[in-house]
C-alpha cells in the first residue's frame, strides 16, 4: 500500500471518529437544540454526493470515510428532524 493511502485511510478514521461522540451523545440526551437543520441536511447532501464520488473513483479511503460518515451524519439529522422543535424567533420568515 502507497504511503497516499496510509494517509488517506489515517485522514478518514480521524475525521470519521471526531463525529462519533456527537452521534452518542444526540442520540443519549435528544438534545439537538444547538444543531442548524439547514446546515446539516447541507452537509449530509454533501457527505453523500462525496461518497458517490468516492465509488466513482474507486477510492477506498473516501468510500470508507464517507460511509461511515454518512450513517452518523442521518442518525443525527434524522434524530433532529424527530426531537427538534421549530425556532419561533423563525417561523414565518422566508
């Protein structure tokens, strides 16, 4: 293995791990009041479209990261959407 997919696969498990204990402790407390639904339905999108990137390429470090990325990010967003109470400072607003 090249020392680019050490690298890869060291940049994923670190990135990938840093979003387990926030993926814990939402789903512990259902606490999900300093969580931006808008921010992170953009950023689950995002993490899915680099999976598809990923598989494209072929790459198993980006197919690998963003997978498991993937799942934490829709257990969180997921786990929004059920316990998150809309902001009334922003209903009604466009």
């Amino acid at each position: 293995m090249a020392l680019q997919d050490w690298i890869g696969y060291a940049a994923a498990t670190l990135t990938t791990a840093s979003f387990l204990p926030q993926a814990l402790l939402t789903l512990r407390t259902r606490d999900v009041s300093g969580i931006s639904l808008g921010m992170y339905s953009s950023f689950t999108v995002g993490v899915a479209l680099w999976l598809v990137y990923g598989i494209g390429l072929g790459e198993w470090p980006i197919i690998f990261a963003n997978a498991v990325t993937l799942t934490l990010a829709c257990i969180i967003l997921a786990t929004k959407i059920r316990y998150g109470k809309p902001n009334s400072d922003s209903q009604g607003k466009t």
